[in-house]
C-alpha cells in the first residue's frame, strides 16, 4: 500500500479507500467484515461511508454506519483506521435538500452515535443547496470541529464555482475549510450519459483545474465506472448496458486494452492508475464486492499512466487536460 498524507490535514490515509455503500445490502454483514479484514491487512486505512446509504432499501436506517461500528467495535481497531462518512443527503422520499445547521448538526451526532466513535475523520457535506448561503453549513461544520466531533470537512458534489465561495469564506473566518471533495469521476465519466439525480456532480474540466490551483484532494466515487471497462473485456461481444455504454467509452476501452498490454495491467488497473497520473491527491473509493477484486484493485498501487497514454487520452479521447 501507499499513503498520502490529504493536504491541509494530519491524515495520513491509503491512496485507495473502500467504499461502504454496499455493505449489508449488496454483499452480507459477514461478507462485509472479511472485506474490511482484507482492505486493513494490506495496509487500507481510509474507510468511506454515508448516513443514508442503504435508506434506499426496506428495513434498518444507516445500515452501513451500523455495521461499520460494529467491526469496529469487534476488531478494536480505532485508532488504526480513517473515517469518512457523509450527511446532508436530500430526503429520499420527497428529494427535499437537509443542509440547515440544525439537520447537520443532527446528522453529525447520528454518525457518531451509530458508528459508536467519538470522532468522525472526514465529514462530508452530501450535497449543496445553492440557494443557501455557504456560511450556514461552513460555520455548523466549524463548530462540530472545535467540539471535536470531526477532525476535518469536506465537499460531496459541489460545484467548482461553489467551492471556491467556500474557500473565501472559510479564508476569511479563520476556518479550516473543505479539504477534499467527492465527485463522480473514472476515466469513462467524461463520456457517459448524465446521471438521472441532478444533484450530482461529475468530474470536468473547470474541477480538475480546481483541484490542481487549490491542492485540493479529490476523493472520487463511481471511480471504476461500475466495472464497465472490465465486463467488456471479459466479453467483447456482449452489450454492456448503463450509463456508460456510449460510442466514446466503447472507442476508449479498445485504447485502454492496448495501455494495459504495454504495462502489463488489468483494464480495471489502467483505470485507477489514470488517478495518480494527475498532480493533485486523488483518492480514487473501491466499491469491491469480493476479495478477489479488492486484490485486483490493490495489484494497482503505485502504478501511473506514461505521459504518451495521458496525452492521447486527452487529444483522441476527449478527457481534461492534466
């Protein structure tokens, strides 16, 4: 494993971190644990959950916060792990925005108390209101902090317009701001069709330059674009249907295949070497569903695209500037 350490933080986290939105839902509890046990024995430390995720299916509220705690709690391992978890998510039902201090602050002592822990490492803002002024949930993300009940924030779909606001406010109170932001983005986002939730942000140009101005982590989800390259390789001839089935994604898997050849890697490997192929911390959550894929995931580390690969994708395939 490598570790970085987020700029603007004492947090020294793994260049990959797991994703928890499955957990409990698409996978068992006890598959869950051995996810877990596996990610941390190969030296994994960034854990990345949300209040809401699985409040999408029947049954138990904050599921995947719940089991986190659990394992944690089993394994006795605190102080061994970075926690990332996110609140604010629009209401599921009514898709109404919950960003007043009062929902945050809410959500914020849920975690804590779901998770079982006393302090969350990174906390994210869900999503942004853009009606509503930046320092209503900076100064509540502040507060949280100087309680000790976050040791830092951060952004989940944010504009880079919006960050930027933050960014001045955050400067000018003496807060220490967001520190990372989490996006949609994989090296086939560029080319798929628009997610149906507009409250999403994907990765574009404008964020990346962002990014690289502001040294700011991005800690992307989506970020293997739910194995989309990897289920065309493993059968060319199917149609591999989604959002990212377009003729640019299909155009750039035959590209990809040829990279992966040359450096003797996986598709899905390719994929995450082109985030350590930029100069800003990228921190790209794996959604694993098995060990053998959270191996083939890990096989990946440390490994960057050469320049030719980065500048063919960006002048025949479209994607940003680096």
């Amino acid at each position: 494993m490598e570790y970085v350490t987020i700029p603007n933080t004492d947090l020294n986290a793994s260049v990959l971190c797991l994703g928890l939105a499955g957990i409990g839902v698409k996978y068992t509890e006890p598959e869950g644990f051995a996810l877990l046990d596996a990610f941390v024995e190969r030296g994994g430390n960034l854990l990345d959950t949300a209040r809401v995720y699985s409040n999408w299916v029947p049954g138990e509220l904050n599921r995947s916060e719940r089991i986190l705690g659990d394992w944690v709690a089993e394994r006795n391992n605190r102080s061994e792990i970075l926690i990332a978890t996110k609140g604010g998510h629009p209401d599921m039902e009514t898709k109404v925005l919950r960003l007043s201090q009062e929902e945050l602050a809410a959500d914020i002592q849920g975690s804590l108390e779901t998770m079982r822990v006393d302090c969350i490492d990174l906390c994210y803002l869900h999503r942004d209101d853009p009606q509503r002024p930046v320092a209503d949930m900076l100064d509540v993300l502040h507060e949280n902090q100087q309680a000790g009940k976050i040791g830092y924030y951060a952004c989940s779909n944010w504009t880079p317009e919006r960050i930027r606001e933050a960014r001045v406010y955050a400067n000018r109170k003496g807060y220490t701001g967001f520190v990372g932001n989490q996006m949609r983005w994989s090296i086939g986002s560029f080319h798929m069709r628009p997610p149906n939730d507009t409250t999403m942000c994907v990765m574009d140009q404008a964020t990346s330059d962002l990014h690289r101005e502001l040294n700011l982590a991005a800690i992307p989800y989506s970020s293997q674009a739910g194995g989309f390259f990897s289920k065309l390789s493993a059968d060319p001839a199917s149609e591999v249907r989604g959002s990212y089935y377009t003729d640019g994604n299909v155009k750039m898997h035959r590209y990809l295949e040829s990279v992966g050849s040359d450096l003797g890697l996986s598709i899905s490997q390719v994929v995450l070497a082109y985030f350590w192929s930029h100069p800003f911390v990228s921190i790209p959550i794996v959604g694993c569903r098995t060990i053998e894929q959270m191996k083939d995931s890990l096989r990946a580390v440390g490994r960057r695209l050469p320049d030719e690969a980065i500048q063919v994708l960006t002048e025949d395939h479209g994607l940003p500037q680096i």
